[in-house]
C-alpha cells in the first residue's frame, strides 16, 4: 500500500490542492530517513513548514517557498537547469509533514483565519508504511518509458517496489524537437530496505538501457 493509498489528499483534507526544510533538534539524530517520527515532532514539522508560508508577502513568495522545497526533495539532475535529465523525488513521512505544513500555512491566507489538519490525519502520516519515489526520465520518443521498471539496490541486494505507477506518456520539452520526460512512481516498504545504507535506485528499460541514480540517505529525513 502506497503513501497516498494511506493517506491521500482528498482523505487528510476535503479538496485539498496542490521545504524540505529540517530542523535538527525536532528530528532524531540519526543520520537517515526519519522512519519513527512522534506525533509531537509530526506537529513541530508542520509548523516548522507553515511559518514561512503565513509570513510569505504574496502569491510569488508562497511559489518561490514550493520551489525550494521541490528542489530539496530531489535527487540526481535538476529540470530547470538541465531539462533532459534524470532525476527522483522521495516522498518520506517527513516531507509529507512539510507538505501539509505549507499547504496549512497556505490555506490559512486564502481564509484569513487559521486551517488545520486534523490531528486523526496527523497519525495516519505517521503510520505510512511506504518510502514512495517519483522518478523523472528523458528520451526520445513519446512512448520511451513504456514497461520500465525500478529497484532500490543496497550492495548485492535488489529491493523491488510493493507498487508501482505507469510511466506517463512522454511530454515534449519546450524548444526542443526530440526530447520528451516522462514520471512514474514507486513505493518501496521501510521494512524492506536498510534506511541508512548507501544505495542506487535503478531503473530499468525494456530495451535493456538503465538508469542509476545514487542517494544519500543522510540528506534525506
């Protein structure tokens, strides 16, 4: 079951639209995913995560706020920078937490009075069982993408999602005439993987073509 199985947007909040800021002394000390988050420090991310929002001084500072965040959930290449690259997101329970953070803070400004999250949700977070990665590609053709496959490698070990998306058909990158992105999503158990091991999601091409892209899960909470 995915993260968003768990808990998805329309479950935590009634029509709920659409950094990974991390503050040390509301996270364990381990340097790893934050797999065993209290319902307190849940809460204190949140909050940590809605500031910025409630301060922000109009529409384009609340965007810039996202951006940041985006940018610090990802691995491997960056699009704006290098629009033909691979890259992944990790969604954990902590950037979920900033994500409803901001999203609180966010709402909180369009209604002028204070939006929050029911504490209920708050611990249906907390029980994600799932690490859930939005994988980014590049190729050359509409249709690149169909059939791939991901693993997290870990040593020796190949550690297969417990689900996985359909690669969307590719998208043409602006000014350019051959390349298209294509993203697709996989989710892979906290109790199938070493959280703190070096590791390389991989993924892998019906052609036989794959990608690796090596994470530092001492960046990632």
């Amino acid at each position: 079951m995915s993260p968003m199985d768990t808990i998805s947007h329309s479950t935590i909040w009634q029509g709920l639209g659409a950094i990974f800021l991390v503050s040390g002394f509301l996270v364990s000390p381990a340097f790893a995913i934050d797999v065993d988050l209290t319902l307190e420090q849940g809460k204190h991310l949140m909050a940590f995560a809605r500031e910025p929002m409630e301060k922000a001084s109009s529409n384009d500072e609340m965007f810039k706020i996202i951006k940041l965040a985006d940018k610090s959930s990802r691995i491997g290449d960056d699009p704006e920078t290098t629009p033909c690259g691979s890259s992944a997101i990790l969604r954990t329970k902590t950037y979920w937490f900033e994500y409803f953070g901001r999203e609180e803070g966010r709402r909180s400004k369009v209604a002028q009075e204070d939006v929050r999250m029911p504490e209920a949700k708050v611990q249906e977070i907390l029980n994600m069982p799932n690490l859930e990665i939005e994988i980014g590609l590049c190729g050359q053709e509409e249709f690149f993408a169909e059939g791939a496959d991901v693993a997290l490698q870990q040593g020796s070990k190949n550690i297969m999602p417990t689900d996985k998306g359909k690669p969307s058909r590719g998208r043409k990158i602006p000014g350019s005439e051959m390349n298209f992105v294509s993203r697709f999503s996989a989710r892979f158990s906290y109790q199938d993987f070493d959280p703190q091991a070096p590791t390389k999601i991989v993924v892998f091409f019906q052609d036989g073509k794959l990608i690796s892209l090596d994470v530092d899960f001492s960046k990632i909470k």
